[in-house]
C-alpha cells in the first residue's frame, strides 16, 4: 500500500458498514483489498492531475521504490494544499463504497 | 486482469453482489486513469509494472520512513512554483539503501484496531474495569490499568469534554501554535485558552519547545485529578503531570494515546474529561457522541507514540 492510501484512506466507515452485511471475515478482507486498489488509482490520479510533467517522473519513481519522506516533500513543494486535496478525495471514495454496501443492503432486504 | 473473486460455492450472496461491483467501479477507474495519465502508464511499461500496480508496489522504504504519511505531509505548507531540492537525488539514494528489516514491524504497528475494539467492547458493562483492562491490553498489546502505582482517577468511563488549545509556552498563540496552514484551518476554531494547562507551560520559551512537547499539547487531557481518592499530596499532583493514557470511544472502537496537562472540569459540568481539539478528531466524538473510556497506560520507557492508536 502507497503513502496515499496509508496516510489518506480510512476505512474506519467502510470496515464498520462491512460488519452489518452477512460475509465471512475473508470475504471482507479480499473485498477491502480491492476497495484499497480502487484508492490508489482515485488518489495517484488525483496527485497526476496537479503536477508538471517534468515531476510526474521523479514523483513516480519514488512512489515505487524510494522514500515516502522523499514523496511527501515532492507533493508539498509542488501541490498546494496537497493534504486537503488527498483527504477530500478519499473521503468520496469512502462515501461511494458506503452508499454501495447500503444499497446492497436495501435491495436485498 | 486478477479476479479476486472467483465464483465459490461457499461464498455470500452478498459477497458476490459487492465484489463484482467493486471489480466494475475499479475496471472503470483504471480505464479512467489510462486514458488521462498515459505519461504514467509509458513510465510503467518502461518499469515492466502492470498499469493496476503502479501505486500498490509502493516501497518498503515507505512504511520504514512514515509514522503518518499525513503527518509527513501536513509538516510545512506548499511554497507553491519553488524549485526541486537538490538534496532530492541524493536523499533518492540514502533512502533506497533503507534496510529492510524493521518493515514487517512498523507495518503490523500500524494495524486499525478499531473493529477488534468495538466488537469486545460490546460484549461487556463499560464500567466494569477489571474487564475492559483485560480486553483493551489484550488488543493494544500495552498494559492498561485503571489504578497504576496505587494511584487512580475518579472515574474511567464518562462524557469528554471538548477543550482549546493549551498555550504551551508564554506567548504562544493561534498565530504560533499550528505547524502548518492546513493544521491551522482545522483546528484553529477551536481557539486557545488563556494560559497553560494546571502543571504550567509544557515549555518555558518557544525556542525551549521540541517535537514531543508540540504532540502533547496536540494530544493533551484533561481529568478530574482533584477528586481522585489520591489527590492531596503533593506526589500525587506530579505523577499525574504528562500521565499517558488511553482513550477508547466505545461507538466506533476508535483508539487515541493522550497525556494529562490539565485538570477538570468542574463536577457541576456533568462530564468526567477533558480532550484536545485533534483528540476529539481522532477519536470522532462530534460524531458518536462525547463517552469515552479513559484508562491509566503503562509505559515508562514512553514506547508508544502519542495520537491515534494503529493508525
């Protein structure tokens, strides 16, 4: 899991909304795992969308084999409001799968 | 691509509904995101990383170098148009050489215990302490007691009260206080209070402060010490000052590590706690409602960070 996920994902609601659907602890599991790789694409998209080319590849890099230090100082020096940004996206996210499982919940009741 | 969810005899209808959406919605990000990003998608060919992976294959360097990657990146605010450091390449190779072996640690440390917590939490009286000491430091995996060294607080569980900011050293005010602008929009609206906590200033001047000083303001309590059946000599008065203890919110299994600058409130208040602005964010309080478990942590070698428990 990347420095996004892991610092701007919680799943605190998710995990909590999981609990009233009848699925065993591995079913939740693989299916947060897919809700983790649904964020990484959200949030990697979100940093993209906001730099320059000419970092996209530094950031990349370091992203996928460097420093987490070395990525936070990419995405503060070069992304205003970066933390806002990341967590405001995250928090959709985690809306959406909320309103998903509740759905779910309503048809099938 | 990987299809995770494989038709299984033994699996949930549920199951089934859920993660066959969930594999749509990421189909359909991804595809999204090739289509936007082709520059990234190039760098991943290039890197022999499939498109779906290029942010899952994070390093291991980065759970060796992040406590809280929010934390990391709320540590100073953007200058935004400055030139990339030059240190960059060089911190580039520092970093890569990382040893690997404290990851598996600091990943299993970062565990979200808040599920484990509200289930046993649930299964027993919340003032029955014996207890919830016996479930909380099985979960935590740290002692937690309700009396330490004999000493102990009027009460565990009861209502926590929203308090400001401490000023932690004289002069410290809404415009020295946050250690960056985000932090600040957060939380100045919570404002600071007069003066110091009942121990005094964390730190005697500004320049006097250090980072452990900064997270026990951020992460400071406040507890009725004057009706412990202790309070009275002067010993008891200074064990309290900087006791770390742990917070439980019984609605969501939420789990923060605190220390006591202050004490309070009134008993007229009804409530039998006091937190920080960033405790009652951590622990969503405005949210679950304010009742709160509050025990004694028995750490004196102070292991165990302040904040968030696990996250």
């Amino acid at each position: 899991m990347s420095i996004l996920v892991e610092g701007f994902f919680k799943k605190d609601k998710i995990i909590l909304e999981l609990e009233t659907l009848s699925i065993h602890q591995n079913e939740k599991d693989k299916i947060l795992k897919v809700v983790d790789e649904i964020a990484e694409l959200k949030l990697l998209d979100a940093v993209l969308e906001k730099l320059e080319a000419k970092d996209k590849e530094l950031f990349l890099d370091q992203l996928h084999g460097g420093s987490a230090q070395i990525v936070a100082q990419i995405l503060r020096e070069k992304i205003e409001n970066i933390e806002e940004l990341l967590l405001m996206r995250a928090q959709v996210l985690e809306e959406e799968i909320i309103e998903d499982i509740r759905v779910l919940k309503e048809d099938s009741g | 691509m990987l299809n995770l969810f494989k038709k299984d005899k033994k699996n949930s209808k549920h199951f089934q509904t859920l993660s066959e959406q969930l594999e749509k919605r990421k189909s359909i990000v991804l595809e999204e995101f090739k289509g936007k990003h082709k520059e990234a998608i190039s760098w991943a060919k290039k890197k022999g990383i499939k498109p779906s992976e290029i942010a899952q294959k994070g390093a291991k360097g980065l759970a060796v170098t992040v406590a809280t990657s929010a934390m990391v990146l709320s540590a100073g605010v953007a200058p935004s148009g400055q030139l990339p450091s030059k240190e960059l390449e060089v911190k580039k190779e520092i970093n890569r050489q990382v040893a690997g072996s404290d990851v598996e640690v600091l990943i299993k440390a970062r565990k979200d215990v808040s599920p484990q917590v509200k289930k046993a939490l649930s299964r027993v009286n919340l003032y029955d302490e014996k207890k919830i000491e016996k479930q909380l430091s099985k979960i935590l995996k740290v002692p937690v007691k309700a009396q330490l060294d004999g000493i102990r607080l009027n009460a565990t569980y009861g209502i926590m009260g929203y308090e400001s900011h401490l000023a932690r050293f004289p002069g410290d005010n809404l415009s020295t206080h946050f250690q960056s602008e985000v932090e600040y929009k957060r939380f100045a609206k919570a404002s600071m209070a007069g003066g110091p906590g009942a121990w005094g200033y964390i730190a005697p001047s500004q320049k006097d402060l250090t980072s452990k000083d900064i997270e026990k303001e951020k992460y400071y309590l406040v507890a009725q010490t004057f009706l412990s059946p202790n309070w009275g000599t002067s010993q008891a008065k200074d064990w309290f000052r900087h006791r770390k203890m742990v917070v439980v919110n019984p609605q969501n299994g939420r789990v923060a590590i605190g220390v006591l600058e202050d004490a309070g409130p009134e008993k007229s208040t009804g409530r039998a706690f006091g937190g920080s602005p960033e405790i009652f964010e951590e622990l969503d309080l405005f949210n679950s409602g304010p009742r709160v478990l509050m025990y004694f942590v028995d750490d004196p070698k102070d292991n165990i960070s302040l904040g968030r428990y696990g996250i």
